[in-house]
C-alpha cells in the first residue's frame, strides 16, 4: 500500500514534465517553421516576407506581430486559421499575390489592424463579412482586383473609423446606392473606373465629407452623375483618364445646398474645343471652386471656342488656373484666344507649365486686372516675344513672375520688359542662358526677390538692383563678390567658385547665406562673427584646409552648431592628408603642428634663459676665467719642460696673497733684493707685462724664474686668485720638479685647511720641509739665510 501511494504523485509529474516538454518542443518547432519560411520575423515585431515565393500564410504567426508584409508572394487563399494568433497586427500587406478566395472570418482576430492591403489579386467580390471584425481599420486598398461591382450592399458598413479607400479595377462597371452606407468620412477616397458603365445617382451621397476625392472615368454621363453627388462633399475633386465631349445637363442641381469643391484637378484628360466652351460655362455653377489643375492633359482643337456662351454665364469663383504639361495636337494652327478677356479679370495666380508657350497677346495680357501670381516656367518664351508678353500695363498687378527654364538670351532686354511691371516683387529668371551680364539694367522698383541661378552669368555688376532683399546667383562661374547690396538678407551662391565669404561691408544686413559646393577652404572668426545679423551659413561641401587657426575657430565658436546648415557631417576636411575626409568638428591637430611659433618661441626663450644662466653662474663663478686659464695650461702643457738657462730672468717668482703684500714687498724684498749678492725676484704688481693676460704672465714668470716661492698664509688659502695661480701653475710646475717649489708659511695652516683642487699642494706640505716665519726676531735671521740657501740650490 505505501509502495503504490508513492509511486502516484511520481507519475503524475513524470506526465507534468512530459506535457511542458512537449510544449517547449512544439514551441521551438513553430519558431522554427516561421524562421524558415520569413528569417525576417525572428525576435522582432515585424515581419517581411515579401517576394519570397510563398504559396500560404506562413504558419505558426505569433501574437508579437504588429507588421506582416507578405506581399508579392503566390498566395491563393486565406483560411480562417492563418491569422488566428496575430492578435495584435497593425499592417497587413497582401498586395500582388493571386489571392481569390478568403475565409469569411479570416480577419476575425485583427481588431487593431489599421491598415489592410489587398490591392492587385484576384477577387472576383467584397464580401462585407471579411471587413467585418476590423472596427480599428483606417486604410483599405481593394483596388485591382477583378470583381465588376461591390454587391448588393456596403462591404465597409462597420468601417467606421475609415480614412482612405482605393477600390476599383477594370472590370470594375457599376456603383449602387447603398455601397458606401457606414462611411460618413473620408480622407481620400480613390476609385479606379475607367470602363465604369453604370452609376445610381445618390450612391456617394452617404459619404457626408471626402478631403480628396480621386476617380478615373471615361464615360461623360457618368462623370456629370458622379459630379452632382460630390459637388456638395468632396473637397478636392481629381478627375483621371476622361475624354471630355459635349453634355448639356448641368453639373449643379440643387442648388439650395452649399458646394464644398474648393479644387478640381483633370489629370491625363483629353478636350476638344466644344466642351472647353461648355465644362468653362458648367464650372461655374459651382461656387465654391476656387482653383482648377490640368496635369498631362491633351487639348483636341485649335482655341475655337464658343466666348459668347461663356460671357453671358456667371461670374467665375475661380481664383487660381494651373496647367502642367499640356498638349496641344494642332500647336501650329493654334488661335490666339481672343474672346476670353472678360473672363480673366478675378484670376489671382495663373500657372502654364511645360506647355510650349512662347508668348501671351499684350491685348488679353491687360485683361489680368486681378493676377498677383504668373509662372511660366519650363516654356518658349523668347526675347523677342517677350515684348508682347509683357508690354505696357499688361499684368497691372503682378507681384511674381516665374521665367525660368524658358530661351531668354539677353538679360539687359528681359529686364527692360520686366520693368512695366511697376508692382512686381518675385522674379525668377534661372536656369536662362544669358552668359553674360551687362553694367547696367532697369528694374521695377519695388522688387525684392531675383533668381538669377545657372543662367552662366561670369560675375555680378550695378545691373543687380539695389533693392533686392533675396538673390540666387547659384549655379553660376563667379569668382567672386564684390556687389554692395545694402537691404539684401538672403543670398545664394551654391555651386560656384568663390574661396572666401563676401564681405560683411558689402551685404551689412544678411541673415541667410548659402556658399556651398565652391571653392571655399576655410573662413575665419573675425569673418564669421563680422555677420552680425547671420543666423543660417551653409558652407557645406567645400574643400575645406583643416589648419590650426580654422580648427581653432571651429572648436571654440559656441555659434558654429547653430548657424552651420548641415553640421557637422557635410563640413569635410581635404587636408592636411593625414585627416582627409573626417569631419572638421572632429579633427584635433598635434600640439606641435598647431603651435609651431609659440614652441619655438618657448624653445629659444628657454635656450636664451640657459645661455644667460651659464653666463652669470660663469661670470659669478669666474668660468670664462677658468676656460682661459685651462687653454693657457694646454698651451703651457705643449712646451718643452725646462726652459733653456739663458732664459731664466728670475730667481724666483713669488705667489702671495694681496692681504701678504706688506711682508712680502716690504720686508721679503728688501731682504733678498738687498743681499750680497742680490737675489731677483718676480712680483706680479712690478714685474708683470702689461696689457698681456695674467694668466700668461704667470706661466711666462714661472718659466722664467729657477724656484716659485709660495708665500701661504690663510689669507693664500681664503684667495680666490692665489687657486687660481696653484691652480695653472702648479700643473706645469710640480710635474717638472717639485724641488722648484719653495712653501713659506707666515703663520700655522693645517693641512686639511687647503682645498682639495690642491692635491699636490697638501702632499708637498705632508712630505716636504717648508719654512716657517718666527715671530722671534733673533730666529728671522736663521729664517733668511735658510730661504737664500733654498733659493741657490
């Protein structure tokens, strides 16, 4: 019984541990599979599996999820248990498989999926159960596909926190009422219905507002239906791919109800000259649109158009006309627009670009009462023609004129023209060949912007106006800027071949600055900080000398962050070599390149402070003395070591101290000089030559004379000149004979007394007999006759 009851709760978490592994290893398993079919979605909340070939949802998506693109795959289908454990995706992007078939409850997990991407796959229909469960989705693209209509009811009608809507494709041929039903709002709402056939009237009312309302139709009976319905929601109305003809019902028919199309853009649509006249007459029963587009649009006629319809309908609200790219088939046979005059009074901002317009009839340009805003950029526009287009009180109002990228050759004649416009501010003139610039020009008086950019101008002269606060000369060959522009605050030289910033004196006001891609190598801190008023410098890509005094500059300016457009990463360093192509606010030179002079300043202070230390410690110590001394022994040294006996003058030299002087010259002298027979004797006071250096009068008496009487006493000791007599002359003198030295002491010195420089002196004290001066008279007198037998021997 005891054996049985243990054995129990044993199995049971054998059966626990055999569950949690097979857990683990399923687990580990499922990681594995999802790793191989997308490497990407390993440890991460996002998953590409885009292009991969795949034929399935890979299996086994974890709850971690929140971005799966597995778009541009081969997937068929969707099951309903593909997607079951992503709970928590955000994206979901199925587009350009050759998915037809979805499981009615295959997103019945996605509540907080935002972004759905079926576009361009093969569904034959919506089914409104698959949209069902996604009340968090904001953008839905269904467009692509091939199913012909949306159903019989709204597929979106739980979408009720839709922003933008892309459907449509084709095969896509009828729109019902009730399709939209759920969806009050739309951001953007795109519609591909091109072969669209068949529209209910009513069927886009649902949708109450729509910012961007994008649709391509063809059929003319259909676009006028569809236009009734948006004319009182749609914000912006785009129109792709229709070819407009005659229709003569009218676009408004409510008209109790306020319009809301504020903008409507045709892109890709083709006109003849018949619905020109009647879409110009339809348009403006929709009060509220104030700008209308044409991008890419062909224009099927020669400018016949019905005028006199169009002056007998309203006003136009329209305030601003942009056409970009527009073909006309029959250019050559093009009329000139006469009629229209009337209706161009209330235009504000006209834009015809791309177009192969070479000229505007001075007659109708009068006509612009109202035009503030003119571009014409990318056109035909020639000198010649220029002076129809801009005669006298044509455009009366302009403010900006866009001539860019036109055939205008002669600066002096384009501003001559531009000058009838007494109102202007804004002109742009780049990327016109003009090549050279004259000394002088005539500019309208109050403008203030000009951009002259890559129009191959070599310099600037008086002919750029004063009263300019913005200029753009980039792109351009300037060598430089010598140009005085008082008011000028922002100025653009990019792309030109300035080394140096202008001068401050010429533009004292400027804010903004652009001098990059130039020949620029470095810019200093009296030139940075001479700006006063510069808040934006881009000097970036330029070639810049990395030398101490810009790195200096750079490090230590607190501004430089703040001003510098594109810090640090476009400010490159060219040189020196050794730090090409790092970041200049990077670069840290050695000390020694950087502080070259001040080094060798240092250096030479500190050799100056060495050979001024050597010479007081020399002449406080008497070393020049010593170095004479010691190459007056050298020379001693390489004489013969007896002097020949006609030369002996003396018969002693004597070395005493000056504070001896008394005894010696007093008593000493009288002594010998005065005995029978007399003895010479060499006294430096008396017997030294003069002008000749002591030193060598020394070496010369001591050569001269048979014995050196040293007369020592402490004052000989404590004297600074008697070491140096011992110390010269007892070189020569001790190693000749050390009997030619005779020691008379006046009063008692130890030996240890002597210094240890005169070694040869204390051991001729220690082992040779010297002679003492008695204070006794009675013994001076053994005392003289001693030092004469010395002196004869």
């Amino acid at each position: 019984m005891f054996n049985q009851s243990k054995q129990k709760p044993t199995t049971k978490l054998m059966w626990q541990a055999w569950l949690i592994y097979t857990a683990l290893a399923a687990y580990l398993s499922e990681e594995q599979t999802l790793r191989q079919a997308c490497p990407s979605c390993d440890a991460t909340q996002s998953c590409n599996c885009s292009s991969m070939g795949l034929d399935f949802i890979p299996s086994e998506l974890t709850g971690k999820i929140t971005v799966l693109n597995l778009a541009h795959n081969r997937i068929k289908l969707i099951r309903a248990h593909d997607l079951q454990q992503a709970v928590n995706l955000r994206v979901l992007l199925l587009q350009s498989n050759q998915i037809s078939s979805i499981d009615e409850d295959s997103f019945g997990s996605q509540g907080k999926l935002e972004l759905l991407d079926l576009s361009n796959n093969s569904l034959a229909h919506l089914s409104p159960m698959w949209f069902g469960p996604l009340f968090s989705l904001q953008h839905l693209r269904i467009q692509g596909n091939s199913y012909s209509d949306l159903g019989e009811s709204s597929p979106f009608s739980s979408l009720s926190n839709l922003s933008s809507l892309y459907l449509g494709n084709p095969q896509f041929s009828v729109i019902r009422q009730g399709n939209f039903e759920g969806i009050t709002f739309l951001n953007t709402l795109k519609i591909d219905g091109g072969n669209l056939s068949q529209y209910e009237p009513g069927s886009l009312k649902s949708i109450r507002k729509i910012n961007h309302m994008i649709i391509s139709i063809r059929r003319i009976d259909v676009f006028s239906a569809v236009i009734r319905d948006l004319v009182h929601s749609a914000v912006w109305l785009e129109v792709r791919e229709i070819k407009l003809d005659i229709e003569n019902e009218k676009l408004v028919q409510n008209s109790t109800l306020p319009s809301t199309v504020q903008k409507l853009t045709f892109n890709g649509a083709s006109f003849t000259d018949e619905y020109i006249s009647r879409i110009a007459v339809l348009l403006k029963e929709i009060t509220s649109l104030r700008e209308l587009e044409a991008i890419d649009c062909v224009l099927e006629g020669k400018g016949v158009w019905d005028t006199k319809e169009i002056a007998r309908s309203r006003l136009s609200s329209v305030e601003t006309i942009s056409i970009k790219n527009l073909t006309i088939q029959d250019f050559y046979l093009f009329f000139d627009l006469e009629g229209i005059e009337t209706q161009v009074g209330k235009l504000k901002r006209l834009s015809i670009v791309s177009s192969k317009v070479f000229m505007v009839p001075c007659r109708l340009a009068r006509y612009f009462l109202s035009l503030l805003y003119l571009d014409f950029h990318d056109n035909l526009l020639v000198n010649n023609r220029l002076a129809e287009t801009i005669c006298k009180d044509a455009w009366p109002s302009l403010q900006t004129l866009n001539l860019s990228k036109n055939s205008l050759k002669s600066l002096k004649q384009a501003a001559t023209y531009i000058n009838n416009l007494h109102k202007l501010i804004n002109l742009d003139l780049s990327e016109n060949n003009f090549g050279e610039i004259p000394d002088k020009c005539e500019w309208p008086e109050n403008l203030k912007y000009l951009n002259l950019s890559s129009t191959q101008i070599p310099r600037l002269t008086p002919c750029i106006p004063s009263s300019l606060e913005v200029l753009d000369v980039s792109a351009n060959n300037l060598q430089d800027f010598g140009l005085k522009l008082s008011f000028l605050k922002e100025l653009y030289l990019t792309k030109n071949h300035l080394k140096t910033l202008p001068e401050t004196s010429a533009i004292p006001n400027i804010v903004a600055m652009s001098i990059s891609r130039n020949k620029l190598n470095s810019f200093s801190k009296e030139e940075f900080e001479s700006f006063k008023q510069l808040e934006l410098l881009d000097a970036s890509a330029n070639n810049f000398i990395c030398s101490c005094e810009f790195l200096s500059f750079i490090h230590h300016e607190a501004r430089i962050a703040q001003v510098l457009v594109g810090w640090p990463e476009s400010y490159i360093c060219d040189s020196p070599l050794a730090v090409r192509g790092a970041q200049v606010g990077s670069v840290h030179l050695p000390l020694m390149e950087c502080h070259r002079s001040l080094l060798v300043s240092l250096i030479c202070t500190l050799v100056f402070l060495f050979i001024l230390t050597l010479v007081v410690v020399g002449y406080k110590y008497h070393a020049v003395w010593y170095m004479r001394m010691t190459w007056a022994w050298l020379q001693a040294k390489r004489k013969p070591k007896r002097a020949p006996a006609k030369d002996i003058c003396y018969d002693a030299f004597v070395s005493y101290s000056e504070n001896d002087s008394n005894w010696v010259e007093n008593i000493m002298v009288q002594e010998l000089e005065q005995a029978c027979p007399p003895f010479r004797l060499c006294l430096h006071k008396r017997d030294f030559v003069p002008g000749k250096w002591i030193v060598d009068n020394i070496i010369d008496s001591i050569e001269k004379s048979h014995k050196t009487l040293f007369v020592l006493s402490e004052h000989f000791v404590q004297s600074e000149w008697c070491k140096y007599e011992l110390d010269f002359s007892h070189f020569r003198l001790f190693d000749e004979n050390n009997d030619a030295a005779i020691l008379i002491l006046l009063e008692p010195i130890q030996s240890q007394a002597i210094p240890k420089r005169f070694c040869k002196l204390r051991k001729i004290m220690n082992t040779k007999t010297y002679l003492e001066w008695p204070p006794d008279e009675e013994q001076q007198q053994m005392f003289w006759e001693n030092l004469k037998v010395a002196l004869k021997s």
